[in-house]
C-alpha cells in the first residue's frame, strides 16, 4: 500500500513516519521522487537549492563551498551533497531560516518564495506587476462586443450632440448658462469640436455611473478577489485597472471628437455656419484642447466613480449614491445656491470639460478639479490598502 504525501522541507527528519513514497517539489519544479528510505539512506544524496534570482547562484554557491559542503552546479540550480537525512534536515533548515545569507543582500523587491502574500510563479518573461494589470484589464475591455458596442456609442453621442448643439445655438455675445454655444463659437477657429465639448459636459455622468458599475462588480462578482490572489499589491491592482480604463476612454474619447467633427461639418451649412475656419491651424489647436479638457473631466469622473465603487462594492447601492448625488443633488441646489457651482465636482468637471463658464473660469475649474481628484483618489487607496476583501 502506497501513499503519497507533499511535505515542506524542514519535515524531511519525521518523513519515514509519514509515508513510505516521497515527492519533493519547490515552485513548481520537482526535486525528487521516489521512497523515502532511500532519501533518508543516503542513496539520494543530495538536496537541490534555487537561490530567488539567477545571479544569486554563484555567491550562494560560494558560501555553501566555504562551509564545507560538496556543491554541484546544475543550471541555476545547487545540489548539495549530504550523508544522511538528518544533514538534509538540518541544511534545509537553515536554508529556510535564510542562515545562508549573500553578502551584500541588496533588498528584495519582492517577498521570500515562502511568504504567503507572495505573487503566483508566472511562465515565461516577468513583466512589470503594473503593465501585466493593466494589460489584463485591457484584454478584458478591447473585446469585439465590447469595441462595437463602444465605437456605436460613440457614433450615436457624435449625432445627437451635433444636431442638438447646432439646433439650439443661440446669437447672444455669451453662451448660455450652464452650457450651450453661441453662433459665434461655431463659426469660429474651435466651432468644430465645439459641439463635442458641449455635449461632453453633460456626458461626464453617464461616465460616472459607467466607472462605478465597472469597479464595484469587479467587488460583489469577485474578479477583483481572484485578481488579488494573482498579485496581493492591492493598490498596484486599483491602480493598474484604473489606468486600463483611462486607455479605453482616451480612444472612444478620441472616436467621438472625430465623429463628432464629421457630423457637424455635415449640419453647419443646413444651418447657415461658416466652416472655414475649422479646417486652419488655429482650429486644429483648439481640437487638440477640447480634446485634452474633455479627456480630463472624463479622468476626474473615472477616479470619482472608483472610489464610490471602492467604499460602497455593492453596485446597486453605489449607482444608487451616485445618481442621487451627482444628478438631482447638485442641480438642485445649485439652482437655490450658486456659489455650489464652485465647489462641488460635478458641476467643477462640467465646467473644466467645456474650457470654462460663466460660473467658473478654466483656471480655476482645473485648480478645484485637481483638488477633489486628489482627496478622492488619496480616499481610494487607503481603502484599498486596509479593508478586507472577502467577496
């Protein structure tokens, strides 16, 4: 009667006691097979070390040599000749308790291959943790139901925002309150995109309520707790899903200013618009800023949404905060208080989308805008950092 046991190193002394057959394996590469007497005898006489690094082998070699152990090299591997099982025990032990130190131990950038909080082995080349993350996240975004359903939502913000902006341009000197264009944004260098950065504005919120759903399902479907398990650097993994996120959003971002473009280049002359302009240097500049405003207002909302997702984990009650705050909350009662277009974020990201408003300048809708972002993203990896994950 056979059985077969996987033991750690340092009950190598108690083996014979155990089990009659033996299997050693460390990180996943096997180290011996076959019956433990023969082990313990002597007839296996040897016991191999990996040091963590490959260019650690030759001063662990070194010191194992000075001893006045018998050492053989073996690729990147030590094979250590001992007597008897008890000399095994003993020198996998003090391996184990690291009495075999490296001089000039530089500090390890990862924890021992026994710390239970340490990485999964990963085949192949070891990439950076941070690029593996966001390069997971981005496998799991740029599917091809995905990539559609985003470039056809793209298409259709581009033709409802093009229609309604030129629909609803008014002849006034200054644009109305809390948005709008004039006639004369739209015949400008910038009328181009000025729909885009428009529309964008309102927009902000139905990425908001996206960034919140995303996070807090990784949370209650427990992707973001198999995720940890993978690579336990909790607040590498936020922000390396945070920044798979920007990279989609920075292309659909892209895909609508230039729908968006298309679609008003269509409508201007239905509406007696000039377009010239557009097609100068000048308009170029001012695409590349709609552009670089409205992909920061959608960062600000994305780092809103993460920590919403992160404190709540719960979508529903997340979406459901979320909808109340940044929908009826602030409208209402910047309506009764103006000063509140100042302050609170959504209407600061609003304005910083559109390049500024009556209410609040650009300069300092992005200083306000910076300092919210700051404190909720500083929010977001404490909580990341010191709660538990258990679903």
């Amino acid at each position: 009667h056979r059985r077969t046991v996987l033991v750690s190193s340092h009950d190598l002394s108690e083996l014979e006691q155990v089990c009659d057959w033996l299997v050693l394996i460390d990180t996943g590469r096997s180290l011996y097979q076959g019956p433990t007497r023969r082990l313990l005898d002597g007839v296996a006489s040897g016991l191999a070390i990996q040091p963590q690094r490959r260019q650690d082998t030759a001063t662990m070699h070194q010191i194992l040599v000075e001893q006045g152990n018998q050492v053989e090299a073996d690729d990147d591997r030590l094979v250590v000749g001992v007597d008897d099982g008890a000399d095994i025990a003993q020198l996998a032990a003090a391996v184990k308790q690291r009495r075999l130190r490296r001089r000039h131990r530089p500090c390890r950038a990862e924890p021992a291959t026994h710390h239970p909080r340490r990485p999964l082995p990963v085949a192949g080349t070891r990439r950076c943790p941070m690029i593996r993350i966001t390069h997971a996240e981005l496998f799991r975004l740029l599917r091809r139901r995905t990539l559609v359903g985003m470039a056809a939502g793209a298409v259709a913000f581009a033709l409802v925002a093009g229609f309604a902006v030129f629909a609803s341009a008014t002849g006034t000197t200054e644009a109305p309150r809390r948005g709008g264009a004039t006639l004369a944004d739209l015949t400008g260098a910038g009328g181009g995109t000025a729909a885009f950065a428009t529309a964008a504005s309102f927009a902000g919120f139905l990425v908001f309520v996206t960034f919140i759903a995303l996070v807090s399902t990784d949370f209650s479907g427990g992707t973001l707790r198999a995720m940890l398990l993978r690579e336990p650097h909790r607040v590498r993994v936020i922000v390396g899903k945070l920044a798979g996120f920007l990279i989609v959003a920075a292309g659909v971002v892209m895909i609508a200013e230039v729908s968006t473009f298309m679609v008003s280049w269509l409508v201007a002359p239905t509406q007696d618009i000039s377009s010239t302009a557009w097609f100068s240097l000048e308009g170029l500049g001012a695409a590349a800023t709609d552009y670089a405003t409205v992909l920061a207002g959608v960062a600000g909302w994305a780092v809103f949404g993460t920590t919403l997702g992160v404190i709540f984990r719960s979508a529903p009650l997340a979406l459901g905060v979320g909808f109340a705050w940044a929908g009826p909350v602030e409208n209402i009662i910047v309506e009764s208080w103006p000063t509140g277009f100042r302050f609170f974020p959504g209407q600061v990201l609003g304005s910083l989308i559109r390049g500024g408003t009556i209410e609040l300048g650009f300069g300092r809708a992005v200083v306000t805008a910076l300092a919210h972002t700051a404190v909720a993203f500083t929010a977001t990896l404490l909580l990341m950092s010191r709660r538990d994950v258990t679903s």
